[in-house]
C-alpha cells in the first residue's frame, strides 16, 4: 500500500482539456492501435482500441489558479495522453504508485505554496517501487517549504502524476 496518494488530472480539467487544452488547441480523439503509455485521467496504461487524446497539460498553472499561487517562468505545459470521453479515475486505494516500472528514470520536483521549484531529486524505480517511491516523497514533504510534489519522466519530461503535503 501507498504511504502518499498519486493524483490524477482532476476531472474539471480533464472536461477542459478534452474541449480545448493548455496550448489552446482543440482536443483531437482518436482510436489507440497500441497500448503501454499512461493515461493521466486514470493513471494506468491505455490499451489498443480504448479512444484516448493527446493533450497539452499545465499542471502547475492549473493548481495555481486553485490557490493564488504566481508560479511565473516555473509554469510549464506538456503533452499527456488522456481518456476522450469521461472515464471512473482510479481505482481506489491503489497498492503501488502509477507507471512504477523497475529501472525507469524519474525526476521529483518539489514546489513551495507560490510555485516556485525548492529541490529535486532523480529516482531511478528499484525493484522495490513502492518503497523507493515513499522514501522520496518521505524525503521531499520533510521540507516544510514543500507543497506538492510533480513526478516526470526522465526520458521524454512528461507530467506523470502529482503528490500533494497531507
């Protein structure tokens, strides 16, 4: 089980995004003919035939909206694949983190309540993922600067999920 809670693209903005996303473009649906990368709406992989999006996410400028925060040249915007049409989220009480695969390279990027970066860390997942996960984010939230965390990928920089302080 999970120490920390890996939080999808809360549905508000996954109704945004597949009208118009971040960049402003038009959400543009179509048919996966493969399956493997991960959907940001329910944090699993799509499979081959579910109908998914390849959207423009900003998700710093979306908390900040939230909480008045000014992240300035902090906020980025990148693609995510989500669902096309609504979908359940996640299932509950997930036992491990999203897209946990042993050996994949991640940075953890550790924000303040303005938005502003105060640290990172690259977290090569070990076999054990969940622990190796839980000791990172233990590691980020013993800062008290730090309010959320946003987890990347290494090799393409793509959003992953997001953890926020308790």
């Amino acid at each position: 089980m999970t120490t920390y809670t890996a939080r999808p693209i809360e549905p508000a903005a996954l109704a945004e995004l597949r009208a118009v996303d971040d960049a402003g473009q038009p959400c543009v649906p179509y048919t996966a003919t493969e399956g493997g990368s991960p959907l940001r709406c329910c944090l699993r992989p799509f499979s081959e035939g579910e109908r998914i999006a390849l959207v423009s996410y900003a998700p710093l400028r979306r908390w900040a909206a939230g909480t008045g925060a000014e992240p300035g040249a902090y906020d980025e915007q990148g693609p995510v694949f989500i669902h096309a049409e609504e979908c359940a989220g996640p299932e509950a009480g997930p036992e491990a983190y999203p897209f946990d695969r042993p050996g994949a390279l991640r940075t953890l990027r550790r924000y303040d309540s303005e938005g502003r970066i105060v640290g990172g860390r690259l977290l090569e997942i070990p076999a054990e993922a969940t622990e190796g996960f839980d000791k990172a984010f233990a590691e980020a939230f013993a800062d008290p600067r730090v309010e959320l965390v946003h987890v990347r990928a290494v090799e393409y920089g793509c959003f992953q999920f997001e953890v926020r302080r308790s």
